[in-house]
C-alpha cells in the first residue's frame, strides 16, 4: 500500500493560508500532469474550501514526503511551515480519505457537500489519466465508505454544511428572517444549499447572482424559486438586501470596502449581514470594521458549527466502525495485488490448455457429446485451478509472502512461456510409466540379495 498523502485543513492552517494553496478546477489538470512527470504514478487533489490534500503513489518505492512538500510549495509559491502540513503513508493516507469521504474530518462534523467534492476530485482525476489500479480502488472505498455513513448512522442528519451554519447565523442576528430580503452571489454547491436553507427557515424574497449567468439561471431551474440580479449590478444594488451570503471561486473580492461602505450609507444605520463562505475569501475583510456591517468569513463560523453538530457527536464511534471496516477490506485487497495477476494468468492458461486437447479430440465426439465433454473438462480445470488459487489468496496480510507464494506458482505452472511449450501429459504420463517399471525391477532385485525396500 504505498500511498502517500500531504495536505493541510481548518485543522492544520489558517484560512489565509488555505487560500494561498487551494486549487481550482482549471488548475487541477495542469498540476495533476506535473505530479505525475516528476515523481508520481498516480495522483488526486482534493481541494475544497477547508482542505487541500494530495493522494499519489509515488513511482519510487523510497518517495518520500518532504519531495511532495517541497513541490507544492513551488507550484502554489509560497513557503509552507511543516507544522502546517500533515503527511500520512500507507494505512494512514487511505483512513484518512475515509474520515473525509464520512464527513467526520470536516469542520462541519456530516457536511453533507463533502461526498460530491471527493467525487468531483476522482472524476477530475480520471478524466486526466491520473488515477490507475491503486488510487481508482481508493476513491471508489472511500466513496463506498461515505454511502455507508450516510445510510447507517446520523452523522449527516439534518444536512448540515457551511451553507447551514451562514443561515444559522442569519436567523440568529435576524431572528425572524421570514421578511429579510436576501442575496446569495453564487450557483454552486455551496450557492444552492444557502438558497434552499433560506427557502427553509420561510425566506421569500431571495435574490441570485453568479459570475455567469446562465449558471445562476439553471439553478432558478433547479430550485424552482429566485430572482435573478446580474452580478455587474452588485455594487449598486449591494444595500437593498439585509442577508448576503457570498460563496464562489473567484480570485478577487466581489464586495470591496468601498461599496460596502457606500452600502451601509445608503442603509442609514439599518443592519446587514455579510457571509463569506468562498475560497478564497471574495468579500473584503475590512468591512467587518464598519460599524453596521456584520461580516463573517469561515473562520467566524466554528462557534455556531459546535452549536449544531454536538447531538452528530455521539455517532462517530459507528462511524469509525464503518471506516475500519472498509479499511481492512482495502488493505487486504492490497495484499491481493501481487497475486492478482498470477491468479489471472492462472485461469487463462488452465483455459487455454483445456481449449487445446479438445479442439485436437473433437473428431472423436458427436456434436451433443462433445458439448458434454466440454462442460465437464471446463469443471475440472476450476477445480484444479481452485487449489492453487485458494493458497494465493490466503495472504496472512504478508505481502512479501503473498509475492514469493505467486513467484511459486508462476514458475510451477509455467505462466511466464507459451502453453505450447508446456510438456504434453502424455509423454509425463509415460515417462512416469518407465520410471515405475524401473524402480520396480530394481526393488525386486535388491529384494533377492538383501532385505525388502518395503
């Protein structure tokens, strides 16, 4: 299981620096070839707006981390402090992607967008050729295991995300926020869970921006409510609304201090909140200076994710169950991959073999009986097959026992040359007839001179 894993979260970094690593979906297939050039076999990133990690299986055995520090720091130019990384190999990187898939490593304990942002970064991944035999069963167990929290635990009861939490935090200052005019700039994931947690806490009036349009018009589609507002027209209109939840992916901030100072002036006193959920940060943070602004970035938001996830708290001893569960599944998947292919070459050679002495006594048969000797000869060759295949899955978890057993058996059976070049069972059959009728001439003979062999 040589996977590695480096990366950095709420847990390990401050939002600032977060930002200064994060990748967008446009970068991710430059920097997944670049992974892939210079050290790895296969690579993922997973990078949402509270984590960045890369999974990769390295092409050399003795990779080690400080390579994959040193070349994320040189693709996102900036120094990163070690203290800010984590770095995870084998076991260790493969829970890990678990733990995040199972919405327990989130800073929202069950959000509920982590699932698709795991699948977003494999089918990213795949479309790019990153993704091979390893990371592809990787992936694939640790959406498994998410699929599995979801349906048997609480963890993501009640969807709760960072998108929950920005409304939460509305309803708290606004309390009750039925009547708040209400703008959510963004039509993504995270835009649509605010739109839809607004809807559901009685807003009605609630507005739709995006960076393009159409996107925010198929999201009116697919939410069957909103009023689109061109996103040229956020400056000037920026004071009509008393709830703005901001979430997209731009690299610059759609609400500068100035317009929100103009905002406010216009406002006369009257309050606004001003949620910025984006990575990075697309709302200026200065404006939490003038006096009625709210304005609350994700790091803002820790006391009221405690708040909403304590009762989610007692359903990660099940949760973890369900992680090591899967885990050992993969592990000993793992422990399969060097006989994998022997039982593979196994089975096609008994196939082969079999196909071979039929087609050369299909004249000795009628049509009817043949297909009887077919059926018959296909069943010996599995059950033959079987013995040898049941030693090779049988690991013990040892993989460097796993590789000599399927060494063995490749070299027994002959698996590396031709099947023509196998020696034909009649003439084994024979010789074996000639050396019975040796040893027995020479058993008889001893037995006249001295004692009997037997």
């Amino acid at each position: 299981m040589n996977i590695h894993a480096i990366g950095t979260s709420h847990k390990h970094a401050s939002l600032e620096l977060r930002e200064r690593v994060s990748f967008s979906d446009s970068e991710l297939g430059e920097a997944l070839d670049a992974l892939r050039k210079e050290f790895a076999s296969e690579a993922a990133v997973v990078s949402t707006c509270n984590r960045t990690e890369i999974y990769l299986v390295p092409r050399d055995e003795a990779f080690a981390p400080e390579i994959l520090r040193a070349w994320l720091s040189r693709w996102k130019g900036v120094e990163i402090p070690r203290n800010n990384l984590f770095t995870l190999h084998a076991a260790g990187a493969a829970r890990h992607l678990f733990q995040v898939s199972a919405g327990i490593d989130s800073q929202v304990i069950g959000d509920i967008q982590i699932i698709g942002q795991v699948r977003t970064a494999y089918q990213i991944a795949r479309r790019h050729g990153a993704v091979g035999k390893i990371l592809d069963r990787l992936f694939a167990t640790a959406l498994h295991t998410g699929k599995r929290v979801k349906s048997e635990t609480d963890i993501f009861s009640g969807a709760v995300s960072i998108s929950y939490v920005a409304v939460e935090l509305a309803r708290k200052i606004f309390h009750p926020i039925a009547n708040k005019s209400t703008l959510v700039v963004g039509a993504g994931d995270a835009g649509e869970l605010a739109a839809r947690n607004l809807r559901d806490q009685g807003v009605r009036n609630i507005t739709i921006t995006n960076r393009t349009d159409e996107r925010a018009r198929e999201l009116m589609g697919r939410l069957g409510f909103g009023t689109w507002m061109p996103l040229a027209d956020l400056p000037s209109r920026l004071h009509e609304f008393d709830i703005v939840i901001v979430s997209t992916g731009s690299p610059t901030y759609l609400i500068n201090y100035a317009d929100a100072r103009a905002a406010a002036a216009r406002r006369q006193g009257e309050p606004q909140l001003i949620v910025d959920i984006s990575m990075p940060r697309n709302v200026d943070p200065l404006i939490n200076t003038i006096p009625s602004i709210f304005c609350k970035d994700l790091n803002d938001l820790t006391s009221v994710v405690e708040a909403n996830v304590e009762k989610r708290r007692a359903e990660l001893p099940r949760a973890e169950m369900i992680i090591a569960d899967e885990l050992s599944k993969f592990a000993a998947w793992c422990d399969l991959l060097p006989v994998t292919p022997v039982i593979a070459q196994l089975k096609s050679r008994g196939e082969e073999i079999a196909r071979a002495e039929l087609e050369k006594n299909r004249g000795r048969f009628n049509p009817d009986d043949f297909e009887q000797v077919e059926r018959l000869v296909a069943s010996v060759v599995r059950k033959l097959i079987g013995i040898p295949m049941r030693h090779l899955l049988d690991t013990g978890g040892d993989a460097a026992h796993a590789q000599a057993k399927a060494e063995y058996v490749r070299m027994l059976f002959n698996l590396n040359g031709d099947a023509g070049s196998d020696v034909d069972p009649d003439i084994n059959a024979d010789a074996d007839a000639n050396a019975g009728a040796d040893a027995g001439r020479e058993t008889g003979h001893q037995s006249e001179e001295g004692e009997p062999n037997a």
